[in-house]
C-alpha cells in the first residue's frame, strides 16, 4: 500500500500504473489524506470497458474536404513558380 499525492501521481503515472498492475495498490490524496485508489481492471472490467457502440453515429458523421488545405497548396505553387 503505498499513498502518494496528487501531484507526484501525475509526474510519475506510469510507474505507478505499473506497480498496480504488479498488485501493490497505490492511494492518491491530498494532505496526507488518501481520495482515490488506483486499481487494476478485472477481465471482465477490461472486455466491458473495451466494447464501445457507436451505431447511434452511423450515417451522421460526414467528412469534409479542407478548402483550406487546397487553397495554401494553391498558393504554395503560385508563389514556387512565379504566379
């Protein structure tokens, strides 16, 4: 059990991602006092949390061109050769 603050679980978040995963748990806090607990996702956790629908988004996301794109290369060319 270790408990660590805030700030020192954002500097060093994979090392400590990597001692959960090992089985230590790690306690994140403020002021000597522990709010969160990282742990390590069951199985079951992991395939739920995997498994996404976005079927609701079908149809309605279009991409559009980038006019801009096509503009500054407009340029780009213009001020290459001259134009």
């Amino acid at each position: 059990m270790k408990t660590v603050s805030i700030h020192d679980a954002k500097s060093n978040l994979s090392k400590y991602i990597e001692a959960v995963k090992k089985g230590e748990k790690v306690y994140i806090g403020g002021f000597g006092k522990a709010e969160v607990v990282l742990t390590k996702l069951s199985a079951t956790e992991r395939i739920s949390f995997a498994k996404h629908d976005y079927s609701i988004a079908k149809g309605k996301v279009h991409e559009k061109d980038d006019s801009f794109a096509h503009s500054t290369d407009k340029q780009v060319a213009d001020l290459l050769y001259g134009n």
